[in-house]
C-alpha cells in the first residue's frame, strides 16, 4: 500500500505542525524565563481549564493516573476501602485505586454505550452490600470492608448516565471520582438539574489525562484534577508536591506529582482550539454513520451516542463480527485502527486476587472480543471515511461469498 494513500489511526502530525509557531513561542517563553515547574503558565492553565470545564479549580499534575490516584486519596478513600468501578477501561483506573490503599470492585457496563451501568450499581450495592447506619457506611458483605467511592469512567468521549450514578452514591453516602481522561469537554443533560454539564463537573473530583494522543494532548505526560471543593483542591495540590504548603513544611507525605510549566503552556495554546476541534470530531462521527448507513454494512454497529450526550469522540468505537479479521483486513490496506481494551481487567494477570472469572461482566466481555477503534481525529476528511467503510462493507462481502461457495461445494 502507497503511504501516501494509507489512513493512521491518529495523526498527531499534521496538528503540531499548523501549530508549529505557537508552541514554539512556550519553549522559549520558558527559557527566557527559566520557569520549568509551577509558575504563572501552570496558574494560567488551571485557570483556564477549570472555566472550561465549568468548575471552580483546576490542579495541573504529572499525569491521569496521579490525578485519578491525589483525586481519590484526598477525596476520603483510605486504606482497606472499597471504591466501585468499570472493567471495560485502561488499568490506570485501576492502578489509582490501588495505589490509594483501596480495592476496585466491578460492575458491568451498558451494552450500548460501554460505559458503566446504573442498574449494575445499584445491583452490586443492594445485594452484595449492607448499609450498617451505626457506622453510617456502606459494606462489601463478602470481605467486610467499607464502600467509600464510585469511579465512572466516561469512556471513548461519552460520559457516563451520571444522574442515576449520582442517585446511587447520594443514598449509600459515596464518593463520586469522575475518570475523564477521554472526556474533555463532553456534556451530560442532567434531567434533575435540567441543563447541560460538562465532564469534570459532577463528582467531588474529576481526573484527566493529556497524554499526546487525547483531545487535548500535551507533548509529554500530563494531568490535572478539577473540583468545586476549594479544601479539597488545596489538599491535592500538597499531595503533588511532596506534601507541602510551602516550602520545606510538609504537613503530609505527598508525591512529586507536579505538571510541568511546559506542558502547561502547550496545553494552554491548544485549549483555545478545543471547541473547532471538538466540532470536526462531532462531524466526522455523523459522517461515518451516515457512510455505514448509506454503504449498507449490517455486521458493524457504531457506539451508541445517548440522547442525553454530547459525546467529544475521542476514539469512534464499532462493534464488528470477526473483529480480529476486520483489523488485519484494514491494515493490509492501509488503514490503522485500535483496540480499547483487548482484555477487560478483570481477567488481567494483575487482578487475579481479586477473585472474578470470565462470565462475571458478559457485556464487557462481549465489548472485549469486538470492539474496534477506527480512524478518528479532526484533519479526518470525508472521502478518507468513506474508504474505511468501504473496506468494511468489502470484507463482509468477501465473508459472504466465501461462506457460499463452502456451502454449494
């Protein structure tokens, strides 16, 4: 296949290039300065990015899983709690949850959304669960320990049906820690508060992630936590720096979790591009189901996008028969895809202790084994689209033929 004809799955280039002369000015802003770690473009872009996410702070850190991790710990998650989420996501999700003492416990996802279900929630908490109203604390009946917080992941750029989460944690007295790493400036129309509301604005927390290859990606690792709860915001950011308030007086151990003044002011520039791009994603979206629709490609279901979602689509996810085949189909064509997630966690290696099997969460399982990330950034051209589902459309009807000819032999 002609390169120049090929598809990627993300194209980082072509963004950093039409940018090129903007962020080369925060490279020398930062020489000039010698202002490397904290510091006004870290000031500025929590400022910055807590008005676009609706909230009242933004601490800047290293990464999604420190935020996630400093989210959860200053929240009120301790050691030995129990904290609910999805198994269908990254294990950074997982790995905060550990790293703060506690222990995930799962619950299946919607089947259409893949994103966690509310019904699995409430399920899990009224019959594997006990309210003792002594301790005014939620228990895990099999391992006797308190269930502290629920982590909705918004997965793939949709958030999660956040009203009935909130219900749930509301009348069992849990924390809610929102996992936005793929979820910049999505929104959610809460029918309780009857408006819309963006990601990173419901929970006690919310975490991102602006690992390169997100909608809002730095160059290098960073992350960032935002909230309404201004001591919570204040505990975080001594959490990221060692556990001091100032210098040298540390009032806890803390990490060295700190965003760098770099990152920040890339982040910064490409913050005010969100909305264009945000668009052209939402465009590109309508665009391929609209191809699969016009095409006529029946074994490929794209994600379901709620009524009550404005999903930022930060990967566009379809449901394909035989995906192993579909993925290898495309790449000798020249096409790049992904897979988000191979292997839900819990049947990871990593979280064998935990003591689930397969058939525990069906629908992530079904997600696991079909699921498939197409091409899907904001330089993504139509006829680019159409080739893609075309080549889909293409192998069903070479499986078709294929079948037919085995079946007349």
């Amino acid at each position: 296949m002609n390169e120049k004809n090929s598809i990627p799955f993300l194209d980082l280039v072509t963004m950093h290039r039409e940018l090129e002369p903007e962020l080369t000015e925060v490279f020398k802003r930062a020489l000039s300065t010698a202002g490397f770690i904290g510091g006004p473009m870290v000031e500025q872009f929590e400022i910055a990015f807590a008005e676009f996410c609706g909230t009242k702070y933004c601490v800047g850190v290293a990464s999604g899983t420190d935020a996630l991790r400093f989210a959860l710990m200053a929240g009120g998650v301790k050691p030995g709690d129990v904290v609910i989420t999805v198994p269908n996501t990254f294990i950074a999700t997982t790995e905060a949850i550990s790293q703060a003492g506690a222990d995930p416990r799962f619950v299946d996802i919607d089947e259409r959304t893949y994103n966690m279900d509310p019904v699995k929630v409430r399920e899990y908490v009224e019959s594997s669960c006990t309210f003792d109203s002594r301790l005014d604390l939620l228990i895990d009946n099999k391992t006797g320990r308190p269930v502290t917080a629920i982590v909705p992941v918004h997965l793939y750029g949709q958030m999660a049906d956040m009203d009935a989460i909130q219900e749930v944690a509301e009348q069992y007295k849990l924390i809610v820690v929102e996992d936005a790493c793929q979820a910049h400036g999505a929104q959610y129309f809460s029918t309780k508060e009857n408006r819309w509301r963006k990601a990173g604005s419901f929970g006690k927390a919310a975490a991102f992630s602006f690992y390169p290859g997100k909608n809002l990606g730095a160059c290098g690792e960073a992350g960032a936590i935002t909230t309404n709860d201004e001591e919570l915001a204040r505990k975080m950011r001594m959490l990221r720096d060692h556990g001091q308030a100032k210098k040298y007086y540390h009032d806890m151990e803390g990490y060295n979790g700190r965003l760098d003044a770099i990152q920040a002011g890339l982040l910064s520039v490409k913050l005010k591009y969100m909305p264009q791009w945000t668009e052209l994603r939402r465009a590109a979206a309508i665009r391929y189901r609209e191809f699969f629709s016009t095409i006529g490609v029946p074994h490929v279901i794209p994600v379901y996008e709620a009524a009550w979602s404005k999903c930022v689509y930060h990967l566009f996810v379809v449901r394909v028969e035989n995906r192993d085949e579909a993925a290898r189909h495309l790449a000798s064509v020249g096409i790049g895809t992904g897979i988000h997630y191979p292997i839900p966690l819990h049947l990871q290696n990593a979280y064998r202790g935990l003591g689930y099997k397969k058939g525990d969460f069906p629908n992530a399982e079904e997600a696991a084994e079909h699921i498939l990330s197409l091409p899907m950034y904001p330089e993504l051209q139509a006829d680019q689209q159409k080739r893609v589902v075309s080549e889909l459309q293409k192998l069903r009807s070479s499986e078709v033929q294929s079948a037919m000819q085995l079946k007349s032999a």
